[in-house]
C-alpha cells in the first residue's frame, strides 16, 4: 500500500512583507515577467486573429490591448472600437475582465513558486521573483530563465522577462520589452540612462516641464544636483530614480498558494465491503489530522474518493459548520454516508483531499478555573454536522431575523445559526400564520407593552401592543392587542 501527502504551502498567514533594503542591493536579484497580451489570454481569444479588448476611459471606451494581427491592419490601443473596426472590420472587440485577469495572474504565480520561495502580485499585468537564491537550485539564470517560460508557456502565456537588482528596474524593462539582464548594481544606473524618461509613471503635466527643459533620457535626470531637482520638480521624481537605483526601501508582499491537502491509498486486491478499506480511510484521516496540527490549521470541509476499474471516481464531500480537525468525527459521518450509498463497484484506491484549509481558533476557557460552564458548541456543532449528513445539507434550517419590524416578516428560515440579538425583546420561536383572536379572561400580562407601529410604506400597516401573558394552563403565550381593529387581543406566538 503506497501513500502521497502534498501541501501546496505553509500555514495560511497574512501576506509578508519583504524590503529592499539598500545595502542589500547585491544580495537580491528580481526577475520581472511582464504578460502583454494577459488581459486577451484572460477572455480564452485566439491570439492568432484580429482581437482587442476595451475598457471606459474619461467616459468612451478605449480599446486597453490588442493582438499582433489587429496591429498589423493599423488598430493600436486607445483606439475607439469605431475607428478600430473602420480600419479592420474584422477585429473581434471585447470587454474587459479584470478578475479573470487577477485569477489568471494567481494561476501564474502559483507555477513560479516551484522557482522562488519570493513571488509578487504588486504589479498590474507582471510577477515578481526573487531568483538570486535559486540560482543554483536550477543551474544559472539561462536555465532559469528556460524553465520558467516553458512552464508558463504551457498555460498559452508568453511572457516578457526582464532581471535587475531592483524590482522597479526589471518591472521597466520588461514593460518597455528589453529583455535583458543586470546582476551588477554598479551597472544598473547605465544600464537604465538610455531610456527615455515617458517609461516612468510621471503625470503628464510633469512629463512636460522635464521635456520643455531637454531632459529626455534617464542619464539626463542623474545628472543633475539631487537637491535642486527636488526642489525643482518634488520629491516624487527624486524617489522613483533611487528605487531604480536601488538605492531606496521598497515594500512588496509575498503571494502565498492556498494551502491544500491530498493523500492517497492503493487496495492490494479490489474491496467491496466497507469493513475491508475503511481503516484506510482512518489512516488517511488521521495523516490530514496530523497536517493540520503542524500547521496550527483546520478545515471546513473533505472529500473521500473511491476509484473504480472501468467506472468513475465515487465522490463523498463533507461540509462542516465550523472549523474541525478531529479525525474521529470524520470517520464517523463518512461511515454513515458509505452505509447508505451503494458503490457501483469494488474499491481499487482511497483518496482524502482538502482544500478548505483555515487557521485554527482555539476554544475559550477560563483562567483561573473558575466556575464558568465549559463552553458546549464543539458538541453542538458536531451534532449539527451528523444531522447534515444524514439529511442533506440543505435540510436543517435555524430560525433568523431580516430588516422588517413585523414580526410575521421579521422571522425567516435560513441555512446558518446566528446568534440572537440582545437589543431585542424576547421572540417566540412558534409563530401562528394567522393570528387567532383571544379573551383576556383567564390570561394574567406578564410583561409591559411593547408598542410596534410599522409597514406604512407598503401599504400593510400594523400597530400593535405586544405582551408576553400566561393562561390558566401554564403556557407562556405572546399576545398583543390591535390598535387598528378596535383594540381586539390576538394570540400571535407561543414561547417553548
């Protein structure tokens, strides 16, 4: 019997924070892969025909990325779809999707992860990679370099790479498509003189004073006294030219991949009572168990599957109501649900997969081990959990609470429990459909009035006066009388 384990990363924490300090220029070396076409590969278009994709600019829509066939007919970005279509009829013209782009993006940077423990989403349309300590991992920065286009290429995205020193550097001259590399940051500052000073994100008004003075490269600006600059055009400029440099702090946060588990077992022989392969489902429990604890984790939810010669995977999923890791109670729902489905056919392998992973919380308790009661909603959770799974999901309904003051519209069955309101007077939880009128004979008040007066704007007004009263046989009952009926008393609830 063979088993797998893998976790696509650590315990799920806060994004890091990973500084560019500036003595430790030499130290770090960032890799830039810039995508051009991401916002077209984003909308699954085929990049060998005439497609573009738009976006609302200043109020008209502007054509954002267009594809190398388009181009060629003469349609560039910014354009208007109009006079992109009047210089190529053909063109296919979409709208733009940003989260399909930031999905792909994370699709991305979850293979360059196998490159670089450092990976950043900090930038629009490009990853960033810290190489300089897996260089020798993957034999040099070619190779590198080789490794990681094959592996994006794979997924129909090409990328542009560039590599520097600095992050904002490689970030430049990826987008200005010079792909080249830069491990000396003695050599970064010539090395960036050449470009023209419209690469950098400078308004436009900016742009212009610098232009109508003659600067118009990168080495022009380096030239000049670094006070009278700032003084001259502010301090902004004067700190985007030493993050190039590297000579100034930057902060980027680290993507992490979603934790994820996966075990498996093989059968020696094919199985086709539960009693035979269950303790296999007990070992691959109590392995994802252990995952867990090492990682201060928990999860919200499993999937059991059992593969078939010649048949489909049989597939049992488990939603928990709050975080668990408690490998008993799984087995013990997964067995109830194996008694009542029949497998079509005898069990070969077993796999235990999770991708519901969350960070544990810890019951509260008491520190001086006072009299407090211990708190009880592990077991209640757990006995909510085993009546899911043996009516279904969607079977258990909890009484709950919507932004109306009727109470007949007030109350409202929902799939979650949520705590009670404390603001709010006491609720039956049995409410009559209709309201059945009552005598005061024999009820004594209990409770002073509790006056609603709502439902104006739908043209269903009430006004009532609600009181918690008892009858001569004990009952608790919630009673009110209508003030627009002649102040006749209605039994509207009883209390259990």
């Amino acid at each position: 019997m063979a088993a797998t384990a893998r976790a696509l990363s650590p315990t799920p924490q806060k994004p890091a924070a990973l500084g560019v300090k500036p003595n430790a220029a030499d130290k770090q070396l960032w890799l830039c892969a810039y995508f051009p076409d991401l916002t077209l590969t984003a909308l699954h278009l085929d990049l060998g025909q005439a497609v573009a994709s738009a976006m609302p600019y200043k109020g008209q829509t502007r054509l954002h990325t267009v594809s190398a066939p388009a181009r060629q007919a003469g349609v560039e970005s910014g354009m208007t779809p109009a006079a992109a279509l009047a210089l190529c009829p053909g063109v296919s013209i979409h709208n733009r999707d940003p989260f399909a782009e930031r999905q792909v993006l994370q699709q991305l940077a979850e293979i360059a992860l196998d490159f670089s423990p450092w990976v950043s989403l900090d930038q629009p349309d490009c990853l960033l990679l810290e190489i300089r300590s897996c260089l020798t991992l993957f034999g040099g920065i070619e190779r590198l370099q080789d490794k990681l286009r094959t592996a994006w290429q794979t997924t129909r995205h090409r990328p542009l790479i560039a590599i520097s020193p600095t992050p904002t550097a490689s970030n430049l001259l990826a987008r200005l498509s010079l792909e080249t590399t830069i491990t000396a940051p003695q050599a970064l500052c010539s090395a960036l003189g050449p470009l023209p000073i419209a690469a950098l994100a400078l308004d436009d008004r900016l742009l212009h004073r610098l232009l109508r003075t003659g600067i118009r490269q990168l080495t022009d600006l380096w030239r000049l006294p670094r006070d009278g600059l700032a003084k001259r055009y502010g301090a902004g400029l004067l700190q985007q030219l030493d993050r190039l440099a590297g000579q100034q702090t930057q902060i980027l946060q680290a993507f992490h991949s979603p934790p994820c588990f996966q075990a498996s077992r093989e059968m020696p022989i094919e199985l086709e009572r539960i009693e035979h392969f269950f303790p296999a489902i007990e070992q691959l429990a109590g392995e994802f168990a252990a995952f867990l604890k090492t990682r201060d984790a928990t999860t919200l939810g499993i999937t059991l599957e059992l593969q078939h010669h010649g048949r489909p995977a049989t597939c049992l999923a488990l939603d928990f109501r709050a975080g668990n890791r408690d490998p008993k109670h799984w087995c013990g729902l997964l067995s109830e649900k194996l008694e009542r489905s029949p497998l079509p056919a005898p069990v070969l392998a077993i796999g235990l997969l999770s991708a519901a992973i969350v960070p544990f919380q810890p019951e509260r308790f008491s520190l001086f081990h006072d009299h407090e009661k211990p708190d009880s909603n592990a077991e209640w959770q757990a006995v909510l959990d085993q009546l899911q799974a043996r009516l279904g999901h969607k079977a258990l309904k909890f009484p709950g609470t919507q932004a109306d003051h009727r109470p007949e519209r007030a109350m409202i069955d929902q799939p979650n429990w949520l705590t009670a309101n404390p603001d709010l007077a006491p609720r039956p939880l049995w409410l009559l459909a209709n309201p059945e009128p009552v005598r005061l004979n024999g009820l004594s008040l209990l409770s002073s009035a509790e006056r609603i007066e709502s439902g104006w704007w739908d043209d269903q007004p009430i006004r009532r006066d609600y009181h918690s009263a008892q009858d001569q046989r004990g009952r608790k009952l919630w009673v009110y009388r209508d003030l627009n009926a002649r102040h006749q008393w209605f039994l509207h609830g009883l209390f259990g």
